[in-house]
C-alpha cells in the first residue's frame, strides 16, 4: 500500500479528518478535497497532507477515493467523482446508509472500468485508536482486479484490529435502524420528556441515584454530536419507520399495562426483556460495568 495515491473527498470534515491520518501513518500520499477552501488549506496544513482545489485536480491520480460527505450529498458527489476516475481506480463511500447508494454504483459499473466498494465505520471523529471497532463493508464489484484490491484495504485495516463485518445493504440498513437511530431516538425523546417537565436537569440531578445519572449523561453525549447526520440517518432509511411504527404499539400497550395495574402483563413484559438479554455478551458483568461508570462520574462531581 505504501505510496498509493488516496483522495478524500470531504477530507476537512471530522470523519475525513480520522481517515487522512491513518492512511497518511500508513505511507499512503493523502490528498483532500471539500468546497470550503480556507478549512481544507488550513486541515491539510494541519494533518501535513495535500489539498486539491478542484475535484479533478484530486481525482487524476488517485488510486483510491475515499467518499466522506454528508449522507444526502454523498450520491450526488459518487456520481461527480466516477467520471474523473483512472481505470482500475477503487472508489469507497463511508457514509451510514447503503441501499439507495448501492444501486447508484452498480449504474455506474455499467458504465465505467472502476471498483466500488461501500464502508460504514461504526465510530465516529472522536476515535483515537480502532483496535476492537467494527467497521461494515458491502462489496459492490468492479474489474477483474476487485477482490485483490478490496481484501488489501481491508487487510490494511484489519491488521490495526479494526473487525470487518461484512455484509448487504439491505442487512446493513435494517441492522443500523436499530443500532444507530433507535439509541438516537431514545435520547432525543428522554432529554425532551424531561424539558416538558420544567425541570432543569441541574434540578432533577438532585434528586438522582445511579440510573438516571447515568442514562442522562449518556443522552447529553448524544444530543452534542452531530445533528444534521443524526436527522438524516432515521429520515433517510425507510426501515426505521419500522422501527417507530413498532415503538408505537408497544408504548400503547405499555401505557395500557400501567393504566389497568395489570402486574401480570408487567412481569410478562419485564420476563421477556430479560430473557432476550441473558444471551448477550455483556449480559452477565453489565451491573459490573454499571458500577465503573458510576465510579467516573461520582469521582468528576467530587
Ligand atoms: N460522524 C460520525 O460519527 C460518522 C460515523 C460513521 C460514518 N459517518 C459518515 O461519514 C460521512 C461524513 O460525516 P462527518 O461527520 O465527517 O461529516 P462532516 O464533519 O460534516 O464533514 C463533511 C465533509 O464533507 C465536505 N462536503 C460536504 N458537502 C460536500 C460536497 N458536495 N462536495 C465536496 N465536499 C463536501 C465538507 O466540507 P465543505 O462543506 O467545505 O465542502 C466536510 O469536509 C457521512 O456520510 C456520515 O454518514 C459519520
């Protein structure tokens, strides 16, 4: 891999920024490429990589393009870029929804010599070191030069411990429906829940043992991270209507349980929760690690 030539389109943003160091730490020749011209120059400074000021510019020589823009501008920028692509050239996206996009690329293998591949890191900017994240990859197709390129990259990554999960758009979109916008959701909805309330969460802390203090920390990490990519990950993915068409029925039935006191239905409920959970990895030391986040946060408050 060493002085392959990678172009990151979006390179100055905060995805953009964790891909540029590691391929630029891995010998790769790093180049990026956005529309704000003053924040790529001054990032690029930064990272000490290069910088393209017109899309083509970035796009000649690069062997690989890496696809780090917003979800609803990501299709628009793969059909931008594919045209500027060299024979051979691989071209991956990273964004957080697959179907739309994996069909873009499968017209555009009609009509181009390229390979095309689609990742998903399941972590975002604030990641120091990849040992132990997941990352999802889809393989869409390409030359006869495909699997040799595409198991390279991966490799690349794999040998930094970062684990592959391969699989198809219609898995990963189901899949990220519920791992991504229903935790999402649940936050947005707690932290709202509660400002109905009037009180302030200063107020409410007062009166808070260990869960609340926990679950509220949790929903104030989420609620600062990204807004736009948070909105457009449940709006953009037809599958997650699913997921709150689900939720609904079940709150009506929650709502009718503690309306009608009926203890057995709770139980039934609360039972069946925790059998679904007791298979699970984390299942059997989640007190445990209950207990180590409490410890940072009782020890932050000292
Ligand atoms: N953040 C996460 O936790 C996370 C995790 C996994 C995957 N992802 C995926 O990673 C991608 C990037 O997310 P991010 O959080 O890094 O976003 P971000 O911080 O907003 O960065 C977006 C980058 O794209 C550039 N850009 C936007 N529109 C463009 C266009 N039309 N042409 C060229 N460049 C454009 C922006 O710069 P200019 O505005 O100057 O052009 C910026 O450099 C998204 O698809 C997201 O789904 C994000």
């Amino acid at each position: 891999m060493e002085n392959k030539q990678i172009t990151i389109i979006g390179g100055s943003g905060g995805m953009g920024q964790v891909f540029s160091k590691y391929f630029k730490n891995h010998g790769f020749q790093v180049t990026i490429f956005a529309r704000d011209l003053n924040r790529l120059r001054k990032v690029a400074k930064e990272l000490e990589v290069n910088f393209a000021k017109t899309l083509e510019e970035g796009l000649n020589n690069a062997d690989i393009v890496m696809i780090s823009v917003p979800i609803s501008s990501t299709i628009g920028v793969i059909k931008k870029v594919i045209p500027y692509l060299k024979n051979n050239a691989l071209i991956c996206d990273i964004t957080s929804l697959k179907s739309e996009i994996y069909e873009v690329y499968k017209q555009e293998l009609n009509k181009y010599p390229i390979n095309c591949l689609s990742l998903h890191p399941m972590f975002g900017p604030g990641i120091t070191n990849m040992q132990n994240y997941m990352m999802l990859s889809i393989r869409i197709g390409g030359t006869k030069d495909y699997n040799i390129l595409v198991d390279d990259l991966l490799e690349l990554f794999r040998s930094d411990g970062l684990i592959i999960i391969e699989t198809t758009p219609e898995i990963h979109d189901t899949k990220i429906a519920l791992t991504l916008g229903l935790p999402h959701m649940f936050n947005i909805l707690f932290l709202n829940l509660l400002k109905r309330s009037n009180n302030s969460l200063n107020e409410l802390t007062r009166f808070t043992g260990t869960t609340f203090l926990l679950q509220k920390v949790f929903a104030e990490s989420i609620i600062q991270r990204e807004m736009e990519m948070f909105g457009e990950i449940q709006m953009e993915n037809p599958k997650f209507l699913n997921v709150i068409n689900d939720l609904v029925s079940l709150m009506n039935d929650y709502k009718h349980v503690i309306e009608n006191k009926d203890k057995e239905k709770f139980n039934e409920l609360f039972i069946d929760a925790l059998n679904y959970s007791k298979y699970d990895v984390h299942f059997k030391r989640s007190y445990e690690y209950f207990y180590e986040f409490m410890k940072i946060l009782k020890k932050k408050e000292d």
